[in-house]
C-alpha cells in the first residue's frame, strides 16, 4: 500500500494483485462446473427453454460478479475512496446492467421467466456462499486461503 498524499487513507492506493479478482474467478470457476448440472435440472423441470433460460441467467451472474471484481481492481489501483464509490455506483449500475438483459429478452420466445429469476437469485447466494468455505479471513492471505 502506498500513500500519494501524507497520511490521508482516502488517497492511499493498493499495489500488487487484487484479490476481489482472485476471488471473482474462483468464482467464475465454480459456476462453470455447475453450469452444466443446473441447466439439466432447468431442462428436466421447464424443457428445453429453461435450459436456456438457465444458461443465460448464469451467464449474466458469472459476469456480475467478474465486473464487480474488475471495477474493485481498477480503482483500488487509483484510491481508496474510488473504491468505496465504484462498489457503490458498481452495484447500482451492474443491477441495472441485469434489469437491461432481462429486459432485452423479454419477449423471446425461449425465456422462461420462473426458471430465469430462479437462477439468477438462486446462484448469486449459492456461489457465495459456496465461495466462503474457500476464502481467507486473514490478512496475511487476503483472497483464497492457501492450498497447502
């Protein structure tokens, strides 16, 4: 961490590797290996379109959570009050971003709207909390705890 202006936290920025994106692409990772598991059980309860329905509910919260680690990433590297108003504003424009994809599809025929909001609500908390079985509450390793 280094300061660019005395003693003032609000302009300290952080140096080395984010670990929101180390994180966001365990993530990412995780929901790539389920992927295939849930969009079976959307075909095996909706058909053919909750699978897709499932699929693209999944696509849209694994890039939920990339952007949201990208945009920690980014202005960690700026300042520290960058990051408080990034995760901030972030949030409320990667929720619009998400409103604005559903909103795109809602009028083809292949969405199933149960399936879809089932999904995106479902696998945000369950990757989440999947995520926290895996993820370092020290500061000696911030991110993911060691493998070894």
């Amino acid at each position: 961490m280094t300061t660019d202006a005395g003693a003032n936290p609000m302009l300290m920025r952080m140096e080395g590797p984010s670990p929101a994106q180390q994180v966001a692409a365990d993530i990412v990772k995780r929901g790539l290996w389920v992927a295939p598991l849930l969009m079976l059980a959307g075909a095996a309860i909706w058909g053919s379109d909750g699978a897709l329905s499932v699929g693209y509910a999944l696509a849209l919260v694994l890039a939920n959570f990339w952007l949201a680690a990208a945009l920690i990433a980014w202005s960690s590297r700026i300042s520290l009050a960058l990051v408080m108003a990034a995760t901030l504003f972030g949030f409320i424009v990667r929720l619009a971003l998400i409103f604005l994809a559903v909103w795109l599809v809602k009028d083809a025929g292949w969405v199933d709207f149960v399936a879809l909001g089932i999904t995106i609500i479902v696998s945000h908390l369950g990757l989440l909390f999947w995520e926290m079985r895996y993820v370092s509450a020290s500061l000696a390793f911030p991110g993911l705890k060691p493998t070894t």
